[in-house]
C-alpha cells in the first residue's frame, strides 16, 4: 500500500506548513480532518479541495458535500473520492479552502511517496510541523493563559518600562556619596 506525505502550506507564508503522510486508500475527507487537526482548527465550517496544476490553477472540486452555490462541473465528494484515484502526477497539487465566509486557504503538494507502511503510525498522520500556525479566530497571545501567571510572578505591571525602584535607590545614593566627597563634606572617623 502506498503512503503519501502532502506538504500543506499556508497560502500566505509558505514558511508555515504541515506534513502529513496518509495511505493512498483513505479518503478526501481523511485528508480534510487530518488538515483541520494539524492547524488546530475546528470542523464547523465549509471546506473543499480543488485539483490544481503547478501554477496554482483551480480544478476539478472535490467536495465535502454538496453546497449551494453554482458549480462549474458536479463536485466529487470527500468521503466517496480515494487520494489515489486524483493522483495524476508525481509532485500533485491541490487546494485546500476552509471556512468559506474567512477564506482559509492551504496549498497542498505531495512531496513524496513510500510504498513501505510504518506499523507504528496511524494514518493520516502528521509527520512534520513548520511554523506557528494561524489562530482560526483570531489573535491569541504565544503564551495564551498563562501571561496572567507570568505577569503576577514577575509582577509585570509595576515595571513596564524595564526599570525597578532599586536601580533608582542606587543611583540616589551614589550620586549623594559623589556630591559628598566633592564638597569635602565627608566625615571622617
């Protein structure tokens, strides 16, 4: 049985991308929720694949039920389409769109294909993460939740611009030292 690893890239920044190995046997929608688990993103949107050439042109659409909207040719399905059967070519391209109304869209190229299975995985799988993936809905902070523990531990506000009182202190004092020792003010025991 063959297994093919699809490079999924982020039509934006192609930096950003995810690799996943399925088995030529699974379907479309294999393909689709192992995308939506890699990005992290839920499964409550639109979402179809479209065949492509190299230059990135829109083809065949294979999608994950019938939508209503005008189609060009009658759409194959996800879950009736086998990976397989729409491999034309050794570097095959697809894309990938998400969430119609957002407009998420991903590039997918197969990248390479091995005939020996690994007993180890469960296909699809992802085999390989590039990047920080998008937030779905959103900006999220890096470090999500956990900044309020981070700023009440090292109590963040108090000292937004870098500096704490006990630089200040210091300063005070040695300057103080420094205008004593000038005005000959010292005392000397």
């Amino acid at each position: 049985m063959a297994i093919l690893k699809f490079r999924v890239y982020l039509e934006e920044d192609d930096s950003v991308y995810r690799d996943i190995v399925i088995r030529h046997k699974q379907s479309f929608a294999d393909l689709h929720f192992a995308i939506l688990k890699a990005y992290e993103f839920d499964n409550k949107h639109q979402a179809t694949f479209y065949r492509s050439n190299d230059n990135w042109l829109r083809g065949r659409e294979i999608s994950f039920e019938k939508y209503d909207k005008k189609y060009v040719a009658e759409p194959l399905i996800m879950s009736e389409t086998l990976i397989g059967t729409e491999i034309q070519d050794t570097n095959q391209k697809f894309i990938y769109e998400y969430d119609f109304t957002k407009g998420w869209t991903f590039l997918v190229e197969l990248i390479n294909v091995n005939k020996e299975e690994n007993p180890k995985i469960k296909y699809p799988s992802v085999s390989r993460t590039e990047g920080i993936g998008p937030q779905q809905y959103g900006t999220k902070s890096l470090l999500g939740d956990k900044f309020a523990e981070i700023e009440e531990k090292y109590d963040i506000k108090e000292s937004l611009d870098g500096f704490g009182e006990e630089g200040e202190e210091k300063e005070d004092t040695e300057s103080e030292e420094n205008l004593e020792e000038e005005n000959g003010t010292e005392e000397e025991f």
